[in-house]
C-alpha cells in the first residue's frame, strides 16, 4: 500500500494560508481553529518546503494524520520535521500518552490509572489485553494508535461545499420580527458569500422550536446567487409554518459554486481598501511562492495597452480626476 504523506500546519491564524494550502493540493481539511491538514505527494512536500510557510507557523510532515499533528505539537515556532514511515513508531515511543490525540480524554486519562504513561508502554500490550480493559474499539483504536498505525485519510473540505448562518432567539417573536431577523442572516450569508467568491444553488432555512419540533423550508436555483432580495424573505417567511416560541433559526447555503468573474463598467472608477489590497497583495505572494518560475505582477506594472493609448488621446483625463472645473460637464449639459 502506498502511503501518501500528510502535512500538518500550526499557525495563529490558519484562516489566512487555507488559500495557499489548496495550491498545493485539493485535500486540504481545517482541525479545529488551530491548524490545517494536508493530503500532499512528493511534489506537494517539496513546493511546501521551499514556501515561506514558517514565517507564518509551523509544520510536520509525516505518513499519518496522528504523528503528523503530535509531532508539530512539540516544534517551536518557525521550525518543521520530516518523519518517515519507518521512524513514526521510534519517535512516539518516548511521548506522554496525551499526544494520542485522536483518542478521547477519558481513554486516556483510563490509560494513566493502568499506569501506562508513555506511548512505547502501550505499545508493549498485546490487542487483547487492551481490548479487555477499554472495550472492543478503544482497545482496537489504543493499538493501532499507540503504533503509529492512523489510516484516517486527509478529507478535501476547503473550500467547504456548505455555509451556514445561525441566531439563537429569545421571548416569542411575530411574523413582521421573523422577516427582520431573516433579512439580517442572509445579508451576513451574502457577506460570507462575497468574500468567497461562491453562490449558492439550494438554501435551507431551519426553524427550531422550544419544544424541540425542528421544520425547514428548501429552495433552489439554477444558477448560484449570492444576493437575496426581499422576495425571497417574504416567501419563506410567509411560508414557515411554526406552533411554538422559536429558539434557533439557521439558514444554510448548499451546493456552493464559483461565481463568475464581471468586468467593472469601463469608466468605474474602482478603488480598493487598504484591507482589500493587503489581501490582493497576500495572494500574490501566495500565488509567486507557489509558481517560483512565473512573475506575478500587478496590472498597474505592465505597460499600458495600445487600446487604453488611443483611448487616452480622446480622452486625456482618462487615467486622472484632475480635469479642470471647465471641462467638466455640468447638469444639463
């Protein structure tokens, strides 16, 4: 069997590399809020060595998921590891069994009081015997673990296929609250939208009530959408069929898709925020470390095309406001 090595990626903000991370391969998946595993083949390994990668965290590089993050768990900041199949079992030997991360706390806290404290204690216990102290799938798990044995693959979950807004209620609400909170979620589900680029092509608005009876109303596009307009508020609100005080609403944004790219109106003047041009200049860095032999450039690098040239002989303020005040048009002119 061909063992694919896994990357595991710390950082203080793992949120802001994910766009580098699927660069480098589709198996990318977020573990909680404090890192990023990856899927990676030789190249993949090679392309993250050479990145800049440390100077925003910390990594391992290892066959499985579980040595991966134990390992990276003990690096400082700024540093990275290399361990080969061969070496999981030796380098988990020594470790405290609280680096079996994947198992939960109470098993392991069960492990201690049997006075097996290191991870190499473990593994010099027969599957059986483990088995018969922490049950058939613990022990089964507590084995494998304590060997280094961890064949969960790398799950492809950025960019993620669902998004989901939530407000938790309080006291009882009428239909006219119910359309004001509902436009209040798919706005902040429009925002997410935006900044992903992405649309949705089915919407689920779950309605969760006090008594614990949940009901939902489903909508589909054609096309993805990323906007909502009031229409579709009033639809669901009109059509949400609820007997008790609510307590959650949820509404859910499924079959996620790219968004097609619009070319601004030619004469928009389209300016960025200085937050928007950090961002545009953070995946250009992302995008240069991951194509080392290609220049990646602003547009305002190149030289200006023929076309904009013999624009700008119609029309010599076309790169600047400073017309003068006789030039401009007034109103009515």
């Amino acid at each position: 069997m061909i063992v694919m090595p896994v990357a595991y990626i710390a950082a203080d903000k793992p949120e802001e590399i994910l766009p580098f991370c699927a660069s480098l391969t589709p198996q990318v998946e977020p573990f909680k809020e404090e890192g990023i595993f990856l899927g990676l083949d030789a190249a993949g390994v090679e392309r993250l060595a050479a990145s800049k990668i440390l100077k925003r965290g910390k990594y391992a590089v290892a066959g499985s998921k579980l040595t991966a993050r134990a390992a990276c768990m003990l690096l400082p900041a700024g540093k990275s590891v290399c361990l080969k199949g061969d070496e999981e079992a030796a380098f988990l030997a020594p470790l405290p069994v609280d680096c079996l991360w994947p198992l939960d706390v109470n098993v392991i806290e069960h492990l201690k009081i049997l006075g097996l404290h290191r991870v190499g204690e473990v593994a010099g216990i027969s599957k059986e015997e483990l088995c018969l102290q922490l049950g058939e799938r613990e022990g089964r798990a507590v084995y494998n673990y304590s060997r280094g044995i961890d064949n969960r693959p790398v799950l492809p979950k950025y960019p993620p296929d669902s998004l989901q807004v939530k407000r938790t209620l309080e006291g009882t609400i009428n239909k006219e609250g119910l359309k004001s909170i509902l436009s209040e979620m798919f706005s902040a589900m429009a925002q997410k939208l935006s900044s992903q680029n992405q649309g949705l092509q089915s919407l689920c608005v779950e309605f969760i009530e006090e008594n614990g009876h949940t009901s939902s109303i489903k909508r589909s596009f054609l096309s993805p959408v990323s906007i909502f307009g009031s229409g579709l508020v009033e639809s669901i609100a009109a059509s949400a069929a609820i007997n008790s005080p609510l307590f959650e609403v949820r509404v859910i944004a499924g079959n996620l898709k790219p968004l097609r790219l619009t070319q601004g109106s030619l004469w928009e003047d389209r300016l960025f925020s200085g937050k928007k041009i950090d961002e545009v200049h953070c995946l250009a860095a992302s995008m240069q470390e991951s194509l080392p032999h290609q220049k990646i450039c602003f547009a305002s690098d190149l030289q200006v095309s023929r076309r904009e040239r013999v624009l700008s002989l119609w029309d010599p303020f076309r790169f600047t406001k400073s017309a003068p005040e006789c030039l401009r048009l007034k109103p009515g002119n």
